[in-house]
C-alpha cells in the first residue's frame, strides 16, 4: 500500500486541483501521468446544469468519435433472417433472436454494446432489468434499435460512444487511450462536448456546460477551462 500510496502522490504533483487549465495543457499532463503497464483510457466528465429526475432536462446520445475510442467493442444483434445476416457481415460479434434473449437471460452478458431491430424490441424489452442497468438497452435515439443494422454495427465497432446524463447531472464517456497522439485526443474530446452540447434539452437553464474534467484510468482528475472544450 506504501508503495501504491507513493505513486499515486508522485503523479499527482503538479495538478493544481482549484486550476481551470486549457485543453491542449490539460491532455498533455494526463498523458504525461499515465504511467500504468497498461494502456490507461482517457476519460472526460461534463457536469452540466441540469436535474435529469425531470423528463425535460434528461440529456443522452451518442457520438461517433473521429479518431474512435481504441477500445475492442463487442456487439450483440437482435435480428432475424437476413438482418441477422446483414449483421454479421458487418462485424457483429453476437446475432440471435430467442436464443440470445435466453443467454443474457441466463446472465451470460459477453458483450459491451447492444442492438436490435424494431421487431424484435417486444423481446427485448422483457430483458430491460438486466440491460437497463448496464445502460446497453437498445434505444432508437440512439440509433440502437433500426432496420439499418449493418451501419449501427460498423459505427459501434468504429468508434461510437453512447452518452446519458447521470443523476448528479453528469455525462461521462472514454474518448480514447493514453498512447493516442494528444491532436487525436483533443478532437475526439471536442468531438463528445459538441454531442453534449447538441443534446441540451430545453428544460436547461443557465450555464449548461459548468465543469469539465478529463483523466486517464489511474491518473488524477484535471480540470478543465469549458470554454477550451466548448469554442
């Protein structure tokens, strides 16, 4: 613990926890603290001035980054006949109907991102209290439920990355890996701010954009001046 302690404080140095610092600053000290074995995923958190508790100020939707997320995305398609086959063309890494409806019922959730065409939503949905939580239910507004699927599978491989605001009117996401170029990074993170942004719903009043912050996994927390991530 001694030894874990001692890192943590030496990457922590130089991070003024009160100072608001420009993006291209702000991504380059969390690159220079990702020193994990690994490679460590950048992440941005937006708090925003809103109370998703009412209908009119939930904000959530999705973003396909530019640069992509870095991340090995596996996809599971609810689908039949030639959906289903238009799916695995495309990549999917998991197509069924029924049968798949029984494997995550089962608990078995070998996937990180889920899609389904509309027919096949009235068995999805007796799924939605084990999805639901895991934010993986499909959604048309986000472009998880559609007759389209070839083209939903290919943007969840390429670098689609879903959003919802938290209760603490929060909306956070992975917008790529620490070994990312920082010009990569940086417009990938633009990239979900203006997403975000798009997004407001018109219940928001006030400053809607109040606190950002990126960081790697096992790095500290940079804040960051919105108006760098916003313009």
């Amino acid at each position: 613990m001694a030894k874990l302690a001692k890192r943590i404080e030496k990457i922590r140095v130089g991070v003024d926890p009160t100072q608001l610092y420009g993006l291209t600053v702000g991504i380059s000290m969390v690159k220079e603290r990702a020193v994990a074995k690994f490679d460590e995923t950048v992440e941005v958190s937006m708090n925003l001035g809103v109370d998703p508790r009412h209908a009119d100020q939930m904000v959530r939707g999705v973003v396909n980054l530019p640069n992509g997320t870095g991340r090995d995305v596996r996809v599971a398609v609810f689908a039949r006949g030639a959906k289903a086959d238009e799916a695995r063309a495309a990549g999917a890494d998991i197509v069924g109907a029924e049968d798949l409806v029984e494997i995550v019922q089962n608990g078995k959730i070998d996937f990180d991102r889920c899609i389904a065409t509309p027919d096949m939503m009235p068995l999805v949905g007796r799924l939605g209290k084990v999805l639901g939580p895991r934010g993986m239910m499909p959604n048309p507004k986000v472009g998880t439920v559609t007759m389209d699927v070839a083209g939903a599978v290919k943007a969840s491989k390429g670098g689609a990355v879903e959003f919802r605001v938290e209760k603490a009117g929060i909306v956070h996401a992975g917008i790529g890996k620490a070994s990312f170029d920082a010009k990569a990074l940086e417009e990938n993170i633009k990239a979900f701010a203006d997403a975000v942004i798009k997004a407001k719903p018109t219940g928001a009043k006030g400053n809607y954009v109040k606190r950002v912050a990126i960081s790697s996994t096992m790095g500290p927390g940079v804040r960051i001046d919105p108006t760098t991530v916003t313009a």
